[in-house]
C-alpha cells in the first residue's frame, strides 16, 4: 500500500519536477587561460571544463599550472533550479564563457 503510495506521489509530482528545469548555453570559440598555483585545484578545474564538453591544454612552469580552454560549438546544460542555473551561469562567465539561460 505505501510502495503504491510513493508511485503515485511520484508520477504526480513529476511533472512538477520537470517544468523546474532550466537551461544554461555556453560557449568559448577563443583560448583562454587559468593560472592556478595548486595543483589539486587545477585538476578539479580542468575535471569540471573536461565534462562541459572544452577542448583543453595544461602547461606547468614558473611555479605555477596554465590550464587553456575553449568550447567552439555551443552546449547546454538542465539544472533543476533557477538558483543553480544562476550560479552555473556566474561560474562560466568567469571563465569568460558566453552564457544565454532559458526558462
């Protein structure tokens, strides 16, 4: 009885769920560059850039890490909230990414 309980809470509250999503586009045609002096953080940036789908490049010297990136083609991403879409959208303009966001 609660198993059936949960399907149907779940199946109406889908929907729901569904119409949360949000979209952020992002690209980079030109290289750009980070210069990050701890290794473990430049592993989590280029980790992050690796799965929005950038081209990248590392180069170690002078004491610290160049991680290069670009994105040519347009890609997007569906987050679940207007917040997080907000602050994916902050991030990749930090990187000097083009962002369009779509409800």
């Amino acid at each position: 009885m609660f198993k059936r309980l949960l399907l149907a809470l779940a199946i109406t509250l889908l929907p729901t769920f569904a119409m949360a999503d949000e979209i952020v586009r992002y690209q980079l045609t030109q290289w750009k560059a980070k210069h990050i002096h701890d290794a473990k953080k430049a592993e989590t940036i280029m980790q992050t850039l690796k799965k929005l789908g950038c081209e990248l490049k590392k180069n170690r010297h002078n004491g610290h890490i160049d991680v290069k990136y670009r994105c040519v083609k347009w890609h997007e991403m569906k987050l679940g909230s207007h917040e997080d879409a907000h602050k994916w959208e902050k991030w990749l303009q930090e990187f000097n990414f083009k962002t369009e966001h779509k409800h």
